[in-house]
C-alpha cells in the first residue's frame, strides 16, 4: 500500500508548471492519476497511482510524498485531514495512575492525537467524505478499552482538560486579569492552585501583560482547576526554567494518582522525570504518523534517541543521538574575545550583578538559571545595549542577538525576508550546507512569516542570528518549540559555526540536553527572581552544573546506555549519596 500526500503548507501551485502533473507517467499515458482540483492544489488519486515516485523529484517546492506503508496498517487508520492529507495510524493507550508521554518530532499527530482523545475532534477512520460520528468510532473499537472509552466521552460520563500547545496565543482569545480568566474555570480553587503554581503575583495583572513562563503557568492553573477525569498536557514546559519545570511535572505525577493524564514533552530530562510510560510516535513530517506501542520511559527515549525500535523492527530515523561526555575543551589555550569586571546594573525593583569573567574566542558558553535573574540583562550589557551602573565591558564586541521572544513583525515571505536581512550572506556556501539546510529553512522558504508555526519561527530566527556578522553570537532559548531532534540538530549547528567561523556564543535554555550537547562552558545565574539575580562564571561544566543544580536541589547521573543525563529521584540513595560527595551532575 502506498499513500500520497500533498503538503498544502508547501505546494505553491502558482510557482510552478505543475510538474507533479506533467510527468506524471500514467497521465502521460491518458490515465487522471493527478487531477487540479478547484482551489489549484493538485490532488492525487490514490487508486490510480503506481508509487512511482517521479512526482516527489519533480516537485520544486518538495510538497508532495508517496510512502509505502504495510498493508495491515490501514485498518489502524483513525484520522485523515482530508484526501492526500495527513494520517494517523493508531492511538495512545488509556491508563489512569500512570503519566503517560507522548514523544516524536514535529508534524506527526502528537496534538491530534491529544485532540481525538479529548473529544475535540472526533475521528473520522479515513472516511473524510462523511461526517465522523462517535457512533461508528466506538463500533471501529469495540471489544477494545478504546469503545468504553469513547462512549463515556459520548456521554459526557469523561470530561477533559487540555492545555493547549501554543499558549502565546491566549492573550488574543482572553483580555482582562489572570484572576477573571481562571475564576471563570472555578473560582472556588483560584487561590490554591495559583499558589500551588507559584502565580500568586500575577494574579491582578492583565493577560496581555505576561511574559512566556507566567502565560505557561496560567494555562497549566486553568487546566488544573478544570474539574476533569482526563487531562493532557501539549508541551507544558516551554518558557519555564528547570524548577518549575520541576515543579509542574511533581503536580502533574501527584494529578495522575487519581486521573488519566498524557503529556507531549521536548525535554527530554523532564518527560524522563514525568512520565511513567511513553508512546514514540514516529513517521513523516505531514504526510502520516504511527503511534507505536507503550514503553517504560526510560526506553522509550533510548528507543528514540537510537532511531530504532527494537520490539516492531522499524528504524525510523538514519541516525542516532549521541551525547558524548565531550571533555572540556582547555580554555586557557584560547585568546580572550570579552571580558568583564564586576558590574552591577540597578532597575527600579531589580538588582543584577555579575561577578568578573570573560569569553574566549571560538567557545560556546551555555547560560542556565532561573527566570527573572538577569540573563537578558546581562547579555544586552554585553551587547552595548544597556549600560551597567557598575563596571563596564572593557572591549566591546559586535553582537547578533536572537531575543526569547520571537514576534514575527515582517510582512512577507520568509525567503523575502531572509534576503532582505542576509543579502549576499544567503549564497554562501557554508551558510548554506551549515545552517540553512539543517534548519530546515528551504521547507519554509516561500511561507509567509506571519503564518510559521512556533518551531518554523524559531528555526528561522537561529538561521538569522547566525547569519549575520558578528563576532558573538547570543541565543535567548533557542530550544523552544523545538522538538527533542530538531533541539540536537540546532545544537549541532550553532556548536559548528563556532567551531568553524572562531566567533563565540552565549546561549541561554533550560533544556539540560540541549546545554549538555552545546556547551564548553557555562556561566550560572542565581538570586531570587524579579528582585536579585546574580551571575557567575563561566565555569567548567562540571564546576557550573554542580553550582547549579545544588541551587535547584536535583542531581543527574548518566544513562549506562546512551550516556544521556537523567534526574535522579529526590531522595533516593543515588541522590543522597551525590549530594553528599557534591557531585550533582556527572555521577
Ligand atoms: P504534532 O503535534 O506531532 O506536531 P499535529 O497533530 O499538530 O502534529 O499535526 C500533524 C500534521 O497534521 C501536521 O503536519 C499538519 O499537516 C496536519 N494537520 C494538523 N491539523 C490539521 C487540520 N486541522 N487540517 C489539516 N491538516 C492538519
Ligand atoms: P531573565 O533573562 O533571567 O529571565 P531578565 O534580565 O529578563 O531576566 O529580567 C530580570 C528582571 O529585571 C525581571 O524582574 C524584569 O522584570 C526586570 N527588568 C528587565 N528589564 C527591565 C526594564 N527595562 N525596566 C525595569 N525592569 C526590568
Ligand atoms: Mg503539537
């Protein structure tokens, strides 16, 4: 069996002499396998179609696939976004005690999936001409949990709580204080939950007003005052720092006692921590998705860093994930490109200092730390955009900086707009292998940038801080909305144009991998948020994560067989015993 897809997102049907169509070779031969359907998008008959393939090399845009699939797939087909669009094969199982994750790259149903267990959107079984109904859902299912299910959920005997993937977007759909928009969800609860998260000072401000983390935290307090006996978490942790992170996955473990909960999760340190067991989904970026059979956590994500997965047989991806304890590069054989005395730099409500320091040439210094300690601060301070009150950057540096928050302003294309930032840059051919191909930026290229998603945006905003000449690069969370292999990727090629061009790199995440797999060094931030930050360092990785995480109160010892970093459990007789010999990270 073979399935053809066209990426909507990506067919410009205007820019092209439909190529899918002319050389095509049973319509060559008189046979409509590809027909132009009213809107212009070219639709392929799937009946028809042989497989061969030609129309995927034809296709300027890269917009269409035909993917052979085994036959016995197709009776798991639970949802088709219409004819030639994207399939999802199967579901993630239901089982309440338990967190289960979802985990896989972009584009391969991880939300829809969340939304037909939701009762958001009610399957259609591949039958996109007729009207889905929960009727002939649960008869696709019966004699499976699945049908009870479903049924409960028909009757209303299941209620449900989502929190939404993209939470930038509530302040267009709710205006007026946090306090209104949660006690409209229950306002019994309002004062409990919002403590429990930590959002107490937030509550009299407006919606429009918040910053990513507080907006994160609001949506999980709205979902968790939601009286529901399922919840689903879509990416929970974007935007918060590594102890709320922590903090939201305890309450989500202490929820999942008594409900049914599923999480989708990037990092992959905290769906470790979270999640006791884990579906991979796995497939084709747009074109279909196979949710594979649940796993105990731990290997699911060795599963998914291998690429492989050992039970069905399937690799699905070339390549593995490597993390490599890589060792410390010297630093005093490096020239110095900045240095800092200490400084100190005064806000109304706000102290930052910065103890002494300095960036060597060609290094990548990773940055970790709470949110609201001054990490912007001090990078805007090296940038010459702020001055200190204390101190001053002695040799000023020329900067490229890729802010947290990503506001798309531009109106036009991405190619437009890359060309009108970059110019000659956009030729280059190390630019070109190094960066854009990686970043996936040709996929986009003739997107409008209003209209990226949240993983597209940031892709393209790494690309344009690379791309610009600078002899410091500095990356506000560059992992957001990344998913775990496109955080790698983005690790890979920040690390090499470094390592390629001398220039150096501050970068700020909370993503524990992503700091792992990027950094030389790291410098550590501190205080308490929105009063006193203080930074410090840069130190070794194994100075600054002990620093660090002796600050969070969490150790990490290595996974024996990928080597990745994993949270120990608090209070266990590993982390009591790492606490006791100082040693929170590399155990
Ligand atoms: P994930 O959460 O894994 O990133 P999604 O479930 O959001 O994946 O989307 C999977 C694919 O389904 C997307 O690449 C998109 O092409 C398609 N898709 C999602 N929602 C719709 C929709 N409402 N109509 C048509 N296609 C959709
Ligand atoms: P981080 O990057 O660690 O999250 P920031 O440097 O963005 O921290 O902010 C540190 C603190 O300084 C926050 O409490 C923030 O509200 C405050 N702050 C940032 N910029 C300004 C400003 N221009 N005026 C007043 N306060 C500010
Ligand atoms: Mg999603």
């Amino acid at each position: 069996m073979h399935i053809a897809v066209v990426i909507q997102d990506r067919c410009q049907f205007k820019k092209c002499n439909y190529e899918c169509r002319t050389y095509c070779p049973p319509v060559r031969m008189g046979i409509d396998v590809v027909v132009i359907t009213e809107k212009g998008y070219p639709r392929i008959v799937e009946e028809l179609c042989e497989g061969c393939g030609i129309c995927v090399h034809k296709c300027p845009f890269e917009a269409v696939k035909i993917i052979g699939l085994p036959e016995e797939l197709q009776e798991d087909l639970v949802h088709q976004y219409g004819e030639n669009g994207f399939r999802l094969y199967r579901l993630p199982t239901v089982q309440s005690g338990k967190v289960i994750g979802l985990l896989g790259p972009n584009g391969v149903g991880k939300t829809t999936a969340l939304k037909i267990l939701s009762g958001e959107v009610i399957p259609n079984l591949g039958d996109f001409n007729t009207a889905p109904s929960w009727d002939r859902v649960i008869e696709h299912f019966s004699g499976t949990v699945m049908a009870d299910y479903f049924l409960k959920l028909r009757d209303g005997d299941i209620r449900t709580a989502l929190k939404p993937q993209y939470v930038d977007k509530i302040p267009r759909v709710f205006s007026g204080r946090v306090k209104d928009l949660l006690a409209n969800v229950d306002a019994s609860r309002v004062d409990e939950v919002a403590s429990m998260l930590d959002i107490e000072k937030s509550l009299n401000r407006d919606v429009d007003k918040l910053s990513g983390g507080e907006l994160q935290s609001v949506a999980i307090a709205a979902t968790l005052l939601k009286d529901a006996d399922v919840y689903f978490f879509d990416e929970p942790s974007s935007y918060l720092d590594i102890s709320q992170r922590l903090k939201i996955a305890s309450i989500i473990k202490n929820l999942a006692e008594k409900k049914i909960v599923f999480v989708v999760e990037h990092d992959l340190a905290i769906l470790d921590f979270l999640a006791d067991a884990t579906h991979i989904l796995y497939g084709s970026e747009g074109a279909y998705g196979i949710v594979s059979q649940v796993r105990a956590t731990r290997n699911a994500i060795n599963s998914y860093l291998q690429g492989y997965l050992r039970e069905e047989n399937i690799r699905f991806r070339e390549w593995k994930i490597e993390f490599v304890e890589h060792p410390p590069k010297k630093r005093m054989d490096l020239p110095i490109l900045v240095s800092w005395p200490y400084i100190k730099k005064r806000y109304e409500d706000f102290i930052l200092e910065v103890q002494p320091g300095e960036i060597k040439i060609g290094e990548v210094i990773g940055v970790v730390g709470p949110n609201a300690t001054g990490k912007t601060t001090f990078v805007k301070i090296l940038a010459g955009v702020l001055k200190p009150d204390e101190g001053s950057i002695e040799n000023e540096v020329k900067v490229s900086y890729k802010p947290q928050y990503i506001k798309p302003q531009f109106e036009g294309t991405v190619e437009e707009l890359l060309y009108v930032t970059l110019k000659d840059k956009m030729s280059n051919g190390f630019f070109k292998a190094e960066v854009m191909h990686p970043l996936n930026i040709r996929h986009i290229m003739s997107k409008e940038v209003q209209d990226l998603s949240g993983g597209e945006m940031q892709q393209l905003a790494i690309a344009l801080c690379l791309g610009r000449d600078a002899d410091l690069y500095l990356l506000d969370e560059p992992s957001a909305y990344l998913d775990s292999n496109q955080r790698m990727i983005a690790a890979k090629v920040i690390r090499r144009v470094m390592e390629n061009t001398g220039k150096s790199a501050l970068v700020v995440d909370h993503d524990v991998y992503f700091i792992d797999i990027i950094a030389d060094n790291i410098m550590v931030f501190e205080g308490e948020p929105a009063v006193h930050g203080v930074g410090k360092g840069p130190y070794n990785m194994r100075n600054g994560m002990n620093e660090f995480l002796q600050g969070v109160g969490i150790t990490f010892r290595r996974d024996k067989e990928s080597r990745r970093p994993r949270i120990n459990t608090p209070g266990s007789y590993t982390d009591r015993e790492q606490k006791a010999r100082g040693e929170y990270y590399y155990a």
